[in-house]
C-alpha cells in the first residue's frame, strides 16, 4: 500500500510540473508574439515618420519605384503613364523650340556696309565715317574716304588700311548707322531699324 501511495505522489508531482511548464512556454510564446508585434508597429511607425519627413517619391510619380510600401519617400499623386524617355524628349525639344524663337536675326557685316557705301551712288562717301579699334589707341575716327579698302597685302606702308573685323561702327555725319556692338543696323535694317537709311538721311 504505501509503495502504490508513493506511486501515487510521484505521478501528481509529474503531470503538475508538466502543467506549470506548459503555462510557461504558452506565456514566453505571446510574449515574443507581442514582442514581434510591437517591433513591427515600430517599425511601421519609423517608415511613416521618415515619410513624414521626406520629399515625395521621384520614381512612384513615374510608376517606377521599387519599394512599395517601405519607400523612405512619400508616395503621393497619381503616377505618371507617361515613359520617362519621352518626358525627356519632348522637354529637349520644347527646350530647343524656346532657344530657337529667341535667337537674334543675323546682321549685315562691316563688309557689306562697306560695299554699299562704296557703289551706291546715292550715298555721299564724303559724309561717312568709321569707327574702328586701333590697337594703341582704342577706338578711333576716320572718314570713310580715308581708308583704302584694297586687299591689304597689297597697300603701301603709308596707305591707311584696316582689318574690317576692327571696325566698331559706322557714323552717317555724326549718328551712327551701323554699330556692331549695339546691333544697330539703319543701313540694311537686318536687326528690325524701323528707320530706313534714305529716311535717316533725309532727317
């Protein structure tokens, strides 16, 4: 009899240790399911406060951006269907259009002045002067009858000839008529004169 009671104590020993432990592994169990829970709340959290924070997200306006929700930028607007390729290529040529409308007229040369000066013959050349870039001097004034307009390897050393790229304006008695640097052009009007030179030369 007292073998079979101590048989009984050993057995209700056993299954309440046995007890004891499985309440504690159910209890460590849901502490850590707590514990992965509350890390991915954080984690949730720290993206949405990085997102919070940060620009919205280049790649997800062009439908291209890789990293869903876990984006440390904001995924804001509605995507662009538009191929990133043909964006840029129609701001290049948008970009081309603008720089093509803004650019400036080509103006007559120095060397055109010259010549209509020199064989039309309702243009006095005794009433033109030419200012051009003297390399001691700057600029200086010479009437147009002063200078030789030959080619200049073949002008004597006391002949005044002049490169035409030195020439800065052109004076029709003291206004000028041409002048490079202003883009003034009465002559021809190639830059939009809304003065013509017969007009200027009346005045």
């Amino acid at each position: 009899d007292n073998r079979d009671s101590m048989e009984g104590v050993k057995q209700f020993i056993g299954n309440w240790f046995n007890t004891e432990k499985s309440v504690e592994s159910e209890e460590e169990k849901m502490e850590k399911e707590d514990d992965v829970e509350v890390s991915a709340e954080t984690a949730t959290e720290a993206v949405e406060e990085s997102q919070t924070n940060s620009e919205v997200c280049k790649f997800y306006l062009e439908n291209k951006c890789r990293f869903g929700d876990q984006c440390r930028n904001r995924h804001e607007g509605d995507p662009e269907t538009v191929d990133m390729k043909d964006s840029m290529k129609n701001k290049a040529i948008k970009n081309e259009q603008e720089i093509k409308s803004e650019k400036k007229p080509p103006m007559k040369t120095a060397a055109d002045v010259i010549k209509r000066i020199q064989w039309d013959q309702m243009f006095p050349k005794e009433y033109f002067v030419i200012g051009y870039l003297d390399r001691f001097l700057g600029v200086v004034e010479e009437n147009f009858t002063t200078f030789s307009w030959e080619n200049l390897a073949s002008v004597d050393y006391d002949v005044l000839a002049i490169p035409q790229h030195r020439i800065q304006y052109f004076k029709y008695k003291t206004e000028k008529v041409w002048d490079k640097t202003e883009r003034k052009d009465v002559m021809f009007g190639s830059t939009g004169s809304k003065v013509g030179i017969m007009e200027f030369m009346e005045e």
